[in-house]
C-alpha cells in the first residue's frame, strides 16, 4: 500500500495528464464509503488487477476497476497508446463526475483524482506483471498475438495469478493451452462502453478452477456489474447473437434493400435498440468485427452463411475505416 501512495505520489511528479496528489489519494476512504465498492475485500481476494491493451476495452476497464478501489496498471506497447487511453479515461470519468456531483465541483474533481491516484502505467509488459494477482488481456483479437503475451507472462508472474482474457470470440481454451495454468484462466468479456454497460461474461473452459471462477465472480461484483456465465463456445452469450445480426444488416444494404440510415432508424425506432447496427458497428470497430467473423468462418462451428465474407466490410477495413475510434466507418465522424 505504502509502495503504491509512494508511485502514485511520483506519478504526480512526472505525469501531468493524470494530476495525482498526495493529499487527495488520502480522501479515497472517504469516498470509498460513499461511492464506491461496499464490499470489504479479504486477504484472499483479489486486490491488483494488471489490464493489457489501453485501447477502447482496456481503458474502460482500467477506469471502472479503479473506481471501485482496485489497484491498476495499465500496460500498452507504446507511450502514445497509454495516453491515448488516458485520455478516455478522463473523458468518461469527467462525464460521471459531472452526473454524480451535479453542482459540486470539489467533489467532483476528488472522485477524478482518487480514481486517478488508483491507477499506474506501464509500458514494459514483464514489469506490468509484477505482483499482480489478476491478469485481464484486452489487446487486439489475434490468437497469436494474445498466445505470445500470455507465454511471456506465464513465465514471470506469480503462480497464484489469475489471467482472463477479453476477447469477443476466440476461444478461451486455445489462448490458455499455451500457458501452465490453465486452471487458473477464465475468460471475463466486458462490453463497450464499459463504464455504462452492466454485464461481464465469465467463460470457463473444462480446466478453470472453482476458486478461479468464484475470484472473477467476486471481482466482477466489486466492479459493480453483473456476471453471467457461458461455456467455452463461440461468440458466448451476446456476440454469438449480435454479432450475425450486425453482418445480416450489413448484407441487407449491401444488397441495396435499404440503406444504412433507414436500417438504423429502423432498428432505433421499431425494434427499441439504442444504437442501429451501423452505428453499433462503428462504435465497436469494424477491424474487430472482421477479425471476430474471418476467426469464426475459419473455425468451421459457425453456420457458413452467418459469417460469409462481407465485401464492404473487408473493403472498410484495407481502407482503414475502421469506425469512431477512426474517424470514419460506415459512417464519417
Ligand atoms: N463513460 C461513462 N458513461 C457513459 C459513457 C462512457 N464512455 N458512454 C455513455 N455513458 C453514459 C452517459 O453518461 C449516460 O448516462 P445516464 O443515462 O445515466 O445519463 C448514458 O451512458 C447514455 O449516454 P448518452 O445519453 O450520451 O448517449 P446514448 O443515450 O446514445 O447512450 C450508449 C450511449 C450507452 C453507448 C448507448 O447508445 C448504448 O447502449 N449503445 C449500445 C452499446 C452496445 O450495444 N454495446 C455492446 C457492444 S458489443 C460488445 O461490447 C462486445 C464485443 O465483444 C464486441
Ligand atoms: P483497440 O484496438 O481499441 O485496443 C487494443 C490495444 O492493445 C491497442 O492500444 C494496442 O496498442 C494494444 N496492444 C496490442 N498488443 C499489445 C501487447 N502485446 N501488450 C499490450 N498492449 C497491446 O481494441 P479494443 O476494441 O479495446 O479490443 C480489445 C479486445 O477486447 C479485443 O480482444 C476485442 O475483441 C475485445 N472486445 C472489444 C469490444 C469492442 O466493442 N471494441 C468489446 C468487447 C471485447
């Protein structure tokens, strides 16, 4: 604890985006009782929580483990990337503060700082993993690269770290063979965006642990969300289902049906969606959605029609349209 004031405090000295003090990390009991996690952790339960990837999924999950009392370290590749991931998470923490303080800016500006003085960054990955006890992945979804990051990993952290990987649709059990824990190795899906969207996935496969899958639970919990659990198959609960109807949308206007506007408003106004899935599919990320798709068409468990390759898609995607996060997708932002 003492360790972590004391790099919070240096963190103040040398990083100016996330404007720790001192002083203020000492209020966070203070807001702890009134807006954070209830639950009292044990000395069992996981208290440092270590999240590859900064990107749209690693930030928000950075964000939200800290705000409820965690002890993060955000790992990314790259210095510009962590900033790039910083800046979400200031964007979204000034937009809670501003809803759950209204009118009262010193409080407002303390619950940035204590979710702040939470959080360190790193951009070596072998220091990342250092005295961590949960691992959560959320880099880009390729089976090799994940595999490479957690071969590494499984050889220098603790035995006792959990790892859970993020991924929207690779298989948890392909990821997890190359390590030496396989037992203590979930997948935990968060959805985007994470600070407003409730639900986690917990995937086991045949070898996680009940104790594994009992600390995801309590994590997942004290992260303020509500898990479900799914088996290790693709896609899980919610993008074996939304993912084929955002592609049957993309066929439907690619086949010149309707066009994309009407599609959304359709599914905004008729079917009560908050996002039509155009619109949806930008905000995920069209390079996720392919690489989600082309892994499940290679995979062969899929219905062959569901994920057929999708020409505008594919052609979206060379062009580096890749949705919001681009600044151009289906739609231009
Ligand atoms: N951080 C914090 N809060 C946020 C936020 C963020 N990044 N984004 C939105 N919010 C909050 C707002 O503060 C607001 O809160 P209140 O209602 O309490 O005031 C609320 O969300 C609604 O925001 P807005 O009014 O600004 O905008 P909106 O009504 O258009 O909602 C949305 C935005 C929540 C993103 C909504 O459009 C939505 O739910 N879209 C669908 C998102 C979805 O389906 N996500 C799943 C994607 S699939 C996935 O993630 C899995 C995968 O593997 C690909
Ligand atoms: P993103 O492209 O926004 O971010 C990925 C980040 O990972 C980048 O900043 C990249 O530099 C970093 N990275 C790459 N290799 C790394 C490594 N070896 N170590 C550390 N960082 C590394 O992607 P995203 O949308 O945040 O998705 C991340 C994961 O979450 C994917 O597996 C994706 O399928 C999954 N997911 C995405 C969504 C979504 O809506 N975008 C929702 C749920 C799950």
């Amino acid at each position: 604890m003492a360790q972590f004031i004391l790099s919070s405090f240096r963190g103040h000295l040398t990083n100016n985006a996330t404007k720790i003090s001192f002083k203020t990390s000492l209020l966070r009991p203070l807001l702890l009782n009134n807006n954070f996690s209830t639950t009292t952790p044990n000395n069992n339960s996981i208290q440092n929580i270590t999240v590859y990837g900064s990107g749209l999924m690693g930030a928000g999950i950075v964000q939200v483990a800290a705000q409820n009392g965690f002890k993060v370290t955000m790992v990314d590749i790259e210095q510009a990337f962590i900033e790039k991931g910083k800046k979400i998470i200031d964007a979204s923490l000034s937009r809670i503060a501003k809803k759950q303080f209204k009118d009262d800016e010193n409080s407002q500006k303390s619950f940035i700082e204590t979710t702040w003085s939470n959080i360190k960054t790193e951009t070596n990955s072998e220091k990342g993993a250092e005295n961590t006890d949960l691992i959560i992945e959320a880099i880009v979804e390729n089976l090799e690269t994940k595999q490479n990051l957690f071969k590494k990993l499984d050889k220098i952290s603790k035995p006792n770290t959990i790892f859970a990987s993020n991924t929207s649709s690779l298989p948890i059990s392909e990821i997890s063979k190359i390590t030496e824990r396989q037992d203590k190795f979930a997948g935990l899906h968060f959805f985007n965006p994470v600070p407003q969207m409730k639900l986690v996935e917990i995937i086991k496969n045949d070898q996680t642990s009940e104790d594994t899958y009992q600390k995801l639970v309590d994590v997942t919990k004290r992260m303020k969300k509500t898990p479900v659990t799914c088996k290790d198959t693709p896609g899980f609960i919610v993008n074996r289902l939304l993912v084929p109807y955002l592609m049957e949308a993309v066929r439907l206007a690619e086949r010149g049906e309707a066009t994309t506007e009407d599609i959304d408003t359709a599914m905004k106004l008729g079917a009560g969606m908050p996002m039509g899935p155009f619109e949806l599919s930008d905000f995920v990320g069209l390079d996720t959605l392919k690489s989600i798709v082309d892994g499940w068409r290679k995979d062969g468990k899929i219905d062959a029609g569901l994920v057929a390759p999708i020409k505008k898609l594919d052609d979206l995607v060379k062009e580096g349209k890749l949705g919001r996060k681009s600044g151009a997708g289906f739609y231009t932002y």
